[in-house]
C-alpha cells in the first residue's frame, strides 16, 4: 500500500491583526529624507566683449603712436632741410605829432613809428596778411592804434615799415597828471607796442596755413610831447606764434 503524500499549504491567520511598517506614534513629517545640494552658479562677464575692447584701444593707441612718430620724424625733416629761425623786430624811431587834451577831457594821440622787420631764413619767406592790429599803450592804457600793410618779406630780407597810430583816451586830466609824475620820478616815460598780425609760412614753393604772430615790445622815452625830438633810451621786443 502506497504511502499517502500529504500537500501542506499555508494558512493566513485572518484574526491576526496587521502590524503597521511605521510605528503609530511617528508621522510623515518626522520621515528623514536626504539633502541634495545644488552648486553656485557664478555668473561670468562675457569674454567676447573684453576682449574687442582691449584690441580697440591697443589699436588706437598703436595710431596715435604711429600718428607721433609720423609727425616727429616730418618735423626734423623740415628742421634739418630748412633751418628755420624767429624772425627779429625792432622799434627804431617814434615821433608824436599830436597829444593834447580836448574841452570834453578827452586825449587825442597821433604817434609815428618806424618798426623794422628782419627774416634771417635762407629758404622761408613770410606773407604777411590783413587783419593785423598794433597799438601803443601806457600803463595798460591804450593811446593809440593802427595796423600794418599787406606784403611778402622774402629770404633774409630786411624791410623798416613806416606806420602811423591814432587814437583817442578818456579821462585825459588824470592820465596827463600820471605821465608827469612819472617824467618828474624817473625823468623817463614807460610805452608798450602790442602787434597781433596774420602771416603765411612759405616753404620753398609750398604756402602752408595761416598763423598769427604776436610781438611785444616795451620802450622806455624821454619824453611825450608833440613836434619834440623823442629819443628812445631802451627798446626790446618779444617774439612769439600761435596757430
């Protein structure tokens, strides 16, 4: 007789009571989940843009330089080919042939002036233009005025120019009682010549742009009177341009 094979299968106790997976006094609040952490994101400047800025200004640098050295190198060509000097002015007579004083106080003043001009170059000539201006002052007063004539001064030329000033000051009395106390102190009398004038360089055959020159001169007379022998005993001028 064969031996019975008995099957055993599992039974579920339905009266067991469930046991919950989280313990009944914890809540999903006390749960510990992990942290993640994110990385800072540093926001970086644009390299693009740096770096057209910096081969704009290396590049304009680089012109100016260039523009410089250009420039620097025409210059001393110009120096060496022409040699150029200062041209030289003096005041070589002064002759008054009216200074009187009028009804209404007010002073009326004819000087005239004979002023050389020298151009020492040997390659550059000198036009001169209208538009100058000369006047002739005392104490920052001026006396008198006028204006030199068009003309071209050429290579190392020499021309006395022959110029007449009038003009006309307020406030006569005061300024003749100045003069005279002057004459009586220092038994000389102070003058300033001032000369704005517009002149062209010419290189060679080249004219270049129009300059202004500006001479200065202080003259020290013996005296202011009109149809008298007015003797100079100092004279200086100062020379100098400007564009």
């Amino acid at each position: 007789m064969m031996a019975e094979h008995q099957r055993i299968h599992p039974v579920h106790d339905v009266e067991a009571p469930h046991r919950p997976l989280v313990p009944g006094n914890s809540y999903k609040s006390d749960r510990v989940f992990p942290k993640r952490t994110f990385p800072v994101m540093h926001s970086k400047p644009p390299k693009r843009r740096r770096s057209c800025c910096c081969r704009f200004l290396c590049w304009t640098l680089s012109i100016l330089l260039i523009l410089i050295v250009a420039i620097g190198i025409t210059v001393g060509i110009i120096y060496l080919v022409f040699r150029p000097k200062l041209p030289k002015y003096s005041v070589d007579q002064l002759t008054i042939s009216q200074f009187n004083v009028s009804d209404n106080n007010t002073l009326s003043a004819t000087f005239n002036v004979a002023i050389t001009a020298t151009n020492p170059n040997k390659k550059i000539g000198i036009y001169y233009e209208g538009g100058s201006h000369i006047s002739a002052l005392y104490m920052d007063t001026q006396l008198c005025e006028g204006s030199l004539p068009k003309f071209y001064q050429g290579h190392r030329n020499t021309t006395v120019l022959d110029l007449s000033l009038t003009g006309e000051a307020q406030d006569a009395s005061a300024l003749t009682s100045r003069i005279q106390e002057q004459l009586q102190q220092t038994n000389n009398i102070p003058l300033d010549l001032k000369v704005n004038q517009p002149v062209r360089v010419k290189l060679g055959k080249l004219k270049l742009f129009k300059v202004k020159f500006r001479v200065r001169c202080k003259l020290v007379v013996d005296n202011l009177g009109a149809s008298n022998d007015i003797s100079i005993s100092s004279s200086s001028c100062k020379f100098r341009f400007r564009l």
